[in-house]
C-alpha cells in the first residue's frame, strides 16, 4: 500500500504531463504589441468562456497549461474573434500576417487549416469568374457562349466546395473538427436553412454529433425557416 502511494505523485505527474500544450505565436504587424489575445470556446449557452491570455510583446505570444480534453477554440484579440483553432496536447504554432493566418503543429490544427486553404483556394477561384465573362465579352468572344461557360465552370466549382465541406465534416465526426467546422460554417449563413450540404451531413451524422447542444438550436431554427420557404 505505501508503495502504491509513493508512485502515485508521479503516475499523477505523467498523466499531466501528457495533456500539456503549449501556443508559440508570432504577430507581423508592429500595431498588435500590447494587445491582449485570448483563447475562448463556446459554451452550450452561447457564451464565451476565457480559457487562456496572453499579451503581444515585440510581435510574439506564447501560452500554456493542461487541458482535459481536447477543444475547439476561437483566438481572440480583445474582443475580436481573429481565427479558429484547436487546443489539444503538443506545441501550437500561430502564423498572423497581412499575408497568411495559420495554425499548425499539431494533427487538428494541421488537418482544420489544410481543409481551409483549399476552401479559400475554390472561392478565389469562384471570385475570379465574376471577372472572366466580362473579360471574354470584351476580348470579342460571344456574351452567351461566355455567360454559358462561365456558369459551367461556376457549377463545378460550387459542387467541389460541397464535396469538400461534407466530407471534411463527416470524415471527422470522431473529433471535434466535424462539430467545429459545421458551427463555423453555420454561422457564416444570413440565417439558419437546411442547405443540400447540411442534409447530407446530417443524414450521416451520428446521435454524439446530432444531440449538441449548439448544433439542435441551429437545426431547430433551420427546420422552423423551412417552413416559411416552402
């Protein structure tokens, strides 16, 4: 028994230790020094709740602690929401430029930020054709064989941003990316609808993702709207 008692600080130690994370950031622009950057998850009652600060001192940031399980969390400065993140063990690295804002270093972050480049790569790609008819149109090319193509191309890349959205969520409803990433997009949305994508989603979803808190209110208000659409 005495011996058992002797190991148990440092079986306490381990399991601590193995839980650790620890944030290592860097702030390009030079007007961020002093400001305050907080880490923030959203509670079931839509409130944020503080989970770690820091201060910005010559363009570099750095926290750490333990956490209990991992998290999907909002870094904000002051009270601006600036990006998404997840607090899990390891190292997280933070990259806030005027060029490129990034989270990597560890699976989550790397596996949330790869899923938003190639968003962000599709809807540039989407903004580009508002200005590729015009172009054609005046380069001499008929206006209704370039309004035809323009909306051919626009149609496949809205069914590759569907493809990638659902599969991403779906691909991760063992994680916190999938109920992360469905609430960031949701809240993107004028108002709460049940989309094609969300359907699907949904269709698929197990009873873990389906009875979230945050995620019911989104789908109750959506159901209700959709019956003023009909």
């Amino acid at each position: 028994m005495s011996r058992l008692l002797l190991y148990l600080p440092l079986l306490l130690l381990t399991l601590t230790s193995c839980n650790k994370y620890k944030v290592e950031g860097s702030a390009s622009d030079a007007g961020l020094d002093g400001r305050m950057l907080f880490l923030k998850v959203l509670e079931a009652d839509r409130t944020w709740k503080s989970i770690d600060s820091c201060e910005v001192i010559h363009g570099e940031f750095a926290m750490k602690g333990t956490v209990d399980s991992t998290m999907m969390t909002t870094l904000f400065m002051d009270d601006m929401p600036i990006l998404p993140m997840v607090l899990e063990k390891g190292t997280i690295e933070i990259k806030i430029s005027d060029l490129e804002t990034k989270v990597s270093g560890t699976p989550l972050n790397e596996a949330l930020y790869g899923f938003l480049e190639k968003q962000n790569e599709l809807q540039t790609k989407m903004e580009e054709l508002f200005h590729k008819e015009s172009q054609m149109i005046l380069n001499g090319e008929n206006p209704d064989e370039a309004h035809e193509m323009v909306n051919r191309e626009g149609q496949k890349l809205s069914d590759d941003m569907s493809k990638l959205v659902v599969s991403f969520i779906t691909d991760n409803f063992d994680n916190v990316l999938a109920r992360g990433v469905f609430l960031l997009i949701a809240s993107n949305m004028p108002y709460p609808v049940i989309t094609p994508e969300i359907k699907q989603i949904m269709d698929k979803a197990p009873t873990s993702f389906k009875d979230n808190a945050l995620v019911k209110e989104f789908m109750t208000a959506a159901e209700e709207n959709m019956k003023h659409i009909r």
